[in-house]
C-alpha cells in the first residue's frame, strides 16, 4: 500500500511541474497547452467564417460550460485525479502479471522502433481508434456508463468546444481499456504521441464545429460534422436502440460494423436524448449526476 500511496504522491508533484512547463515554454510544437488552445482558435474561426447553422450564435448556448470543460478535462483532470489513477492502476496491473512471473512487456507482439516511423504511427493511431470506438459503444450500451456518457449528449447546439465535455470517469474508462491494447506495441517516445494527440484533437474539434463538411469520399474514412451530429440526434432510428455512428476520429468502423446513419442533411435536428430537459444544466450538478440515487 505505502508504494501506491508514493506513485499516487509523486504523480501529484510530477504532473504539477509538467503542467507549470507547458505553460512557461511556449516554443515546444508538441506543447499540448497552447496546442489546445491553437487548434481551438482555428477551428472557431472556420465555424465563424463558413457557418453551417446561419442562425447559431458565435457564443453558442453553453460556449462558457463546454470552454471551462475543455480546460478542465485538458489539464486540471489530470491533475487532480486521472495521471495518479492511471499510474497507480498500471503499478497494480503489473504487480498483478507478476504473480504468474508475467510482465506487460510479456504480451508485446512487435516493437515500433523496428519499424518506419510513418508505419507505426499509423499502426498505432489504428488500434487506438479502433479499442476507443468499441468504448464509445459501450458508453452507450452499458447503463451506468449511459449516465456518465450523458453529459456529453446534454450539448443542445454543437460547437468545436462540445467536443471536450465529457464527464471525468469518462477518460478512466477509455484509458483503463486502452492500456492493455497500447502496452503490446512498444517503442512509443513523446513525440510520437504528440503527432496522434494533435490530429485526434483537430477532428475531434471538427467533428463538433458549426461546419457542414463531409470530406467528400474521405467521410468513409475520416469522422466528419455531417456525420456527428446524428450521433448527437435526440430521436435514434426506429431500428436503433443504443445509438449510431460512434467513430471518433475514423468513421470506417461504422461502416465496416453497419452503425452508419447519415440519412440526410441533419444542419436543424435537435440534439439530446430523452428526457434532456431535466438533465442538470450546470457543471458540478452534471458531474454528480451519475452518483445520486434514483427513486
């Protein structure tokens, strides 16, 4: 216990000093803080150039929320929990293979460094895709991780910040399923991480902007706004249960796994789920949300 408690105690103390970093240096092009806060400035002002919805507002409803969410899911989630989390749940995973003389390192099936480094990139961009598209599913499919994933479909107009309103456990669930998966591709340096996170992040963001892009044929590739918002539609398909187009930053699973919808031009749908309307609308009564009682 006394060794988790240190790795929880040095997590603290080690992301503080990245974080004091990020924003003193200011030169670095893999700087995630003033990288979120460039691509956010340029996909705003594509959504005030080339407006999809004429009659939305630059300030949006919820601009202020879905901003103080992107900062906070950013960084001060982070901070106050989730590097502590993740550090001290691969510790226990570790001490866990050790038992039957395994290590992470046991279920290793190649290394990127013998590779190209464009081949491993797209190599692991691929798989992490892949495992976060199948947890975006079960945030849908699994009840109680409904009730978290609600706070990102509370968003009623889209905007490039609804991207990053998500409720905290949301990332616990990803990263504690993307663990495993990323741990059996090794030779990962920051970099390399930076170059997906960057590109993730953009088409997430586009994803969410008031845009009407598809990408042409790249749309059966790449997750676009036209596609999105569907997956925001307050009313789901007669046939659908659970939801559709779950991709998110590649739209190919959806097609490959038949969860594709896009079955016209979705600019005015309304966006929710049901009973939206007595979903908490501030930030601390939506985080708490989940965890109160239901009569």
């Amino acid at each position: 216990m006394e060794k988790y408690i240190d790795i929880i105690s040095k997590s603290y103390s080690g992301y503080w000093n990245y974080l004091k970093h990020q924003i003193i240096q200011v030169n670095n092009w893999d700087n995630f803080f003033y990288g979120l806060i460039i691509i956010s400035l340029l996909v705003w002002v594509l959504e005030i150039i080339f407006p999809w919805r004429k009659n939305q507002s630059i300030f949006r409803k919820d601009f202020w929320l879905d901003t103080f969410y992107m900062f906070f899911n950013f960084f001060l989630l982070n901070l106050i929990v989730l590097i502590a989390l993740s550090n001290a749940a691969a510790e226990f995973f570790n001490d866990f293979l050790s038992v039957f003389g395994l290590k992470v390192s046991s279920f290793q099936l190649f290394d990127v460094d013998d590779m190209p480094r464009i081949l491993g990139l797209v190599i692991f961009f691929i798989i992490s895709d892949f495992v976060q598209w199948n947890t975006h599913r079960l945030l849908h499919r699994v009840p109680w991780l409904w009730n978290f994933h609600k706070v990102h479909h509370s968003v009623k107009e889209m905007g490039f910040a609804a991207h990053l309103r998500y409720h905290w456990m949301e990332p616990v669930v990803y990263k504690s399923l993307l663990y495993i998966p990323i741990a059996v591709i090794g030779g990962f340096d920051a970099q390399d991480v930076a170059i997906v996170h960057f590109f993730a992040l953009s088409i997430g963001h586009l994803n969410h902007a008031n845009l009407g892009w598809d990408y042409g044929f790249l749309k059966y590739i790449f997750n676009n706004p036209k596609m999105h918002i569907w997956h925001h539609a307050k009313t789901l398909p007669k046939n659908v249960r659970y939801g559709i187009n779950y991709g998110l930053t590649l739209s190919i699973w959806d097609y490959i796994f038949k969860t594709n919808y896009v079955p016209y031009d979705g600019k005015d749908i309304e966006l929710g789920f049901e009973n939206d309307i007595d979903f908490p609308k501030n930030f601390w009564s939506q985080e708490l949300y989940p965890f109160k009682l239901k009569k």
